[in-house]
C-alpha cells in the first residue's frame, strides 16, 4: 500500500533533508512552505527524480484556511495521510520587553497554533484508518528555555506538552506522536549570530559542533519506523548540550 507524508517547512533545512530521506520509505509525500517557494519547488523536483510523488503548496501554516485546504486537497488526491511531520517554525532572538504583540502572535501562530491546526484536520484521518504518525520537530529551549529567546522558548514548550498531552489522547486509536527536542542545528535560523558566536556555542557543546539537518532527518525516519508503541516522547537530540 502506498504511504503518504505531509511535511511542512520543506523548503531549506530541517524540513527539506527529512523530505529527501523519506523519499526513500514514501512514495508520496506532500510539502509547503511560505517564505522559500523557489527552494520548495526545488525539493519537489528532487523528490520526483525519486520517483516519489508530491505536491508542493506555498502557504502560511499559521493561517487555518490554508491548512484545511492543503489537507482536503491531499485527502482528495491521494485518499489518506499516513504521517504528519509539523516542522515548520521561527525564530527571534532578542529581548522580552523588545518583542512586539505583533512578532509575539507571529510566533504563536507559526510554531505552534500550526501543529494544532495540522493536527486537527489530520487526526480524524489517521483515526478513520487506526494508523498514524505525527512527529513534531521541536527544541532543547522548549525543555529548559533560553535567555532572549523567550517567545520561541514558550511556542516549544507548547509543542512539547501538545505533544505529550496528544500522544496519550491518540493511543487507543494506535496512532503515535512523538517530538524531537532539537539541540543547535546548523541551518538559517543560526544566521542571527556572528562567527564567534557561532564558535562560542559550538565550544558549549559536548559534541564540539552543531547537527547536520541531514542528522535529525536520519533521526526522524527511525522514530517514524519505530514500533507504534513508541509515543507521546521528547526525544532529544543535542549532541550532549542539556
């Protein structure tokens, strides 16, 4: 039977390296992303030299019109989703009292109200089928926080206890849900900092470097290809950082 995969935010990063090594387990993946859609044209194209089939819509995650239509029209198409990885996010790094209403919604809306969004238009699905796997792609500041950080801190430690609270609510209907708690990987989101802050951060990690998003993709296919009864985890990956 054919798998489908929803991945949002995968257009660069995180997102577009788990899309790519999906590839290799689905034979139908869709993918979004809002501020790339060059780039998410291009992991649509790289995703069908696969042989895998895709749909790649640019769109806001944080907007619930979008995401209904996005999964209605998977639905429609391809007649079930197997697996949900609500990866997209942002990041701001700054004072609390330098933060405003406005970046603080956009924070809420982008890393958090879109797991909720997704989920609640996926889970009747997986449901319907007594099979599925949601896997949200979270953060080490989400457990413990991070100093001027504290809106991203607040969006992840919403997507750990979302996760946590859902998995035991999803079990009975054998569905998983799981997070990976994301120590510092090296993406665009580190583009805020300076070289030496870079290396001042790398020096505080035990592995002495940040992850690949190739790592965490690698690290996201064995949770998904994991027994069932693997769910409602934060499963952190930070090379010793906490």
């Amino acid at each position: 039977m054919s798998k489908t995969a929803i991945i949002t935010g995968a257009s660069t990063g995180i997102g577009k390296a788990i899309a790519l090594e999906l590839a290799g387990h689905y034979d139908r993946i869709a993918i979004t992303s809002y501020r790339h859609p060059k780039e998410l044209e291009n992991t649509k194209e790289l995703l069908e030299s696969f042989g895998t089939e895709c749909i790649a819509r640019a769109g806001d995650c944080g907007n619930y019109a979008f995401v209904q239509d996005f999964v209605t029209e998977i639905a429609s198409v391809w007649g079930r989703i197997d697996t949900l990885v609500n990866n997209a996010g942002i990041s701001s790094v700054g004072l609390l009292t330098d933060l405003t209403v406005e970046e603080w919604e956009r924070l809420l809306r982008t890393n958090l109200s879109s797991v909720f969004y997704y989920c609640h238009e996926v889970v009747p699905l997986m449901v319907k089928e007594h099979a599925g796997r949601i896997l949200n792609i979270s953060s080490i500041w989400g457990e413990s926080g991070a100093s001027c950080e504290a809106a991203y801190s607040a969006t992840k430690g919403g997507v750990n206890a979302l996760t946590q609270a859902l998995g035991k609510e999803l079990a009975p209907s054998g569905i998983s849900v799981n997070a990976i708690s994301c120590g510092v990987i090296h993406t665009n989101m580190n583009a805020c900092f300076s070289e030496e802050e870079i290396e001042q951060l790398e020096e505080s990690i035990p592995f002495g470097r940040m992850a690949t998003p190739e790592e965490v993709a690698a690290f996201a296919a064995k949770i998904l290809s994991s027994p069932s009864y693997l769910t409602g985890q934060i499963l952190r990956f930070d090379g010793g950082f906490l």
